[in-house]
C-alpha cells in the first residue's frame, strides 16, 4: 500500500491521504486500486478523524487507468480486466467504492487537484465532498476514447454535481475541461493558485468545528444528494453490466490499439 498510497493523521484528526505514484501521473494499476480501498476502509474507522485531505504527488492528481492494462487488453492478454458485476461492496463493486467510498467516509473529504484528473481520476475526484483544483487543470471523462464507459460510480457521481446534458456530452465526447470551466460545470468546487494549501487551510478550519456537528452535516448531505438511494443500486450494476460487455470485445480493442498506434480508429458497425 504505501508504494500507492501515503495516509499520515496528524494530532487535530486531520488525514493526509496522497497517491504517490507519482512517475506514472499517478495512474490507476491494480495495485493502486487496492491501495486506495485499504486507505477508504481503514479511514472509515480511524479515531478522531475530523477531516480528510486526499491529493497526488507529482505532476498530477490522477491520469486514469494506467497504460499497460490498456495494452494488455488491446493484446487480448490476461490481467487487463477484472469481473466488475459482483457487489464486493454493499451496492457497488470494488472499482466503484473508491468513488463511493470516500461519501460514505463520516467526515469531509477535500480533492486538491492539479495537473490532470482524466477517467478513473476524474471519479476519484468527484467521490470528495469538495475539489479545489487549478486554473490549468485537465479534466476529462476520458473512457469513449478507450472505448469504455465510466465505471467507478462516475455517472452516479455526476448525476448530483453535472446538468444533464452536460454531463452526456462529456461522456460522449472525452473532450477536456479547464479549471474554470469545470467550475462552471459543476465538477469542481473552486479553483485556488495552490490547492492543496487551501485543502490543508480549509480542514485546519474545520478541524475546530464540533465535529458532531460535521458528521451530521455528512449524513444529511448525503441523503440529499441520493447518491446510496435504490435507483442508484440499479445504474451502479447497469455500469458494471455495460462495462463488462465493452472490456475486450472487438470495438473496444480497436479504439486502444487505435490510440496506442496513434492513428484514427476504424469500427465496424455496432452490433447493438
């Protein structure tokens, strides 16, 4: 885990929790995946957690998937995928509690994005309570350009933060977002020169809050949002089913090997 994952406390309850792949843009391997569940799971029951502040080292927050799963598909390889349709966790699967994981958290959780936030990190991101990011900022719902849906609670995610057809052109289309526009859209808080110094300022501050009172703010917030509600049991499996469906077949291999050969895909019609 820690070759994935740092999580220091320190003595107001304040967790630092930082992707540390940092020579891969913090790219999503298996071993990350497990990292970043151990660090949901320990942090849920860590005590006098007040806050958390969740953030990567290095040039970026979170370029998704990393790219020797993608070649391992496109190769028809074993290890590329994993069976996303049991629920390992309540009404998710383990790709979508790392989304999820970090709402159902007791305290606040602050994204300090930098650099890009692309796919599986954009998720990651939206799983917080509040994202602070950059001006320069990239993010992107970057699955249709490999081929993918969004498959870590991303669309469950959005359906609170992002205006419908928003959010459907982001995900048909992958095009990138600047920090100030993803404002506007809804996929970040606020934008700051230096993000993850607000974040530590931000949870220093709430830090001093009671923190009955946080918890209970967290629960209603929640419950409001619905983000654990019924319907959202059934998109959370439909992902998976979706997803499932895609991971290998003959136009999702096209689309990786189309971008790893660095030329325009050529798709044969849809079968459905």
């Amino acid at each position: 885990m820690a070759d994935r994952v740092r999580i220091t406390v320190d003595t107001h309850g304040i967790a630092d929790v930082c992707l540390v792949r940092g020579d891969k843009m913090n790219a999503l391997d298996f071993e990350m995946f497990d990292a970043l569940e151990a660090a949901i799971t320990r942090l849920k029951t860590e005590p006098g957690l007040r806050a958390v502040v969740l953030h990567g080292e290095g040039k970026a927050f979170c370029a998704g998937l990393d790219m020797g799963r993608m070649a391992k598909i496109s190769a028809g390889e074993p290890g590329g995928t994993r069976d996303l349709r049991p629920r390992t966790h309540g009404i998710a699967n383990s790709p979508q509690f790392l989304g999820l994981g970090w709402r159902e958290l007791p305290v606040p959780v602050i994204a300090a994005v930098h650099g890009v936030a692309f796919g599986g990190g954009l998720q990651l991101a939206l799983g917080a309570d509040i994202r602070l990011v950059t001006a320069d900022l990239k993010l992107s719902v970057m699955e249709i350009k490999w081929g993918l849906v969004p498959d870590m609670a991303g669309v469950a995610l959005m359906r609170g933060l992002v205006r419908d057809d928003h959010a459907r052109e982001l995900c048909y289309t992958g095009r990138v977002v600047l920090g100030d526009e993803a404002v506007t859209l809804g996929l970040a808080t606020r934008v700051c020169a230096d993000p993850l110094a607000d974040a530590f300022a931000m949870a220093q501050a709430l830090a001093q809050r009671s923190p009955s009172a946080l918890r209970a703010d967290k629960r209603l917030m929640n419950l409001a949002s619905r983000t654990l509600d019924e319907s959202a049991a059934a998109l959370l499996m439909a992902e998976s089913v979706e997803q499932v469906a895609l991971m290998g077949a003959a136009h999702q291999v096209e689309a990786v090997r189309a971008n790893l050969e660095k030329r325009a895909p050529v798709f044969a019609d849809a079968a459905r």
